[in-house]
C-alpha cells in the first residue's frame, strides 16, 4: 500500500512539470572570438592580448546558434584607436578580414600573416567582428589584441 502510495505522488508530481527543451535552444546566430571566451582580459582593457609569431596565425570564431547548410560570412574591424600595428608593415589580413564559416560549420578562423619583424618591434593589433544582416556578435567576446613582436 505505501509503495502505491509513493508511486502515485510520483506520477502525480511529473506530470506537472513543462516540456523546457524549446526554451533552451539558443537559435538566433552569433559569433565569438574563442581567445576571448577562455583568457581573461589584459588590465585595463575589454578583450584579451594574445601573441603572434611570424607567418600565418590563426584565430578561432565560434559561430553559436543553429547551423545552416549555407555558408555563413562576417568580417572584423581594426580598431584604430587601440593598434599601434600597421597593415602591410606588420600584419596582413588575409580573405581581407573575412570569416567565413561552411555550411553546418561551427567554427572558421580569422588568418592573419605577421612578416618577419625587426628585434626591436612590438605592436598590437587589436580587431573586432563585425555583426552582419542574419549574424550578431557576442558583445563580451567580439574583441582581442594580438600583440606582434619578435
């Protein structure tokens, strides 16, 4: 009797429960810089300062939301208040700053070459992605410097 009893109340107190799983997909598009999400910010700055070597360095973007078959663009912007770097002296953008992510991909990488720089150089760059037309940016981790130097 006391196990019916128990049962019952379980029964009882499941069905009042709601089906959450709709609440919890994230479905609007949004993209992130990875760097940003796992370092914490320099002091006194919004974002991360991450190093780059010479040659080509890749920067990881997190597209969040629900995948589409198409392929998915944004771009970034260089924050010329906060760079000292120059384009085409230390650094070049390479696909222009574009990020492009394929179809059901959800991560592409920003790619930027850094020539051989001289001893003494060291500069900072700092970028941010952009949002497009379908495509918003995670405001707590659009931004990261990448420090240049030898």
């Amino acid at each position: 009797m006391k196990n019916i009893f128990i049962i019952g109340i379980c029964l009882i107190l499941n069905s009042c429960f709601k089906d959450y799983d709709e609440k919890f997909y994230y479905r609007n598009l949004a993209v992130e810089f990875q760097d940003a999400v796992i370092n914490n910010n320099a002091v006194g700055k919004t974002y991360p300062i991450i190093n780059a070597k010479n040659g080509i360095n890749d920067f990881q973007v997190n597209l969040l939301g629900e995948l589409s078959s198409s392929k998915n663009e944004v771009k970034i912007k260089i924050i010329k208040e906060e760079s000292t770097a120059i384009s085409g002296k230390n650094f070049t953008l390479i696909n222009d700053g574009k990020v492009t992510f394929p179809g059901n991909t959800a991560i592409a990488n920003l790619k930027i070459e850094v020539p051989k720089l001289e001893k003494s150089e060291n500069v900072l760059l700092v970028v941010e992605l952009m949002p497009s037309n379908e495509i918003k940016v995670n405001k707590n981790y659009n931004r990261i410097g990448i420090r240049i130097k030898n």
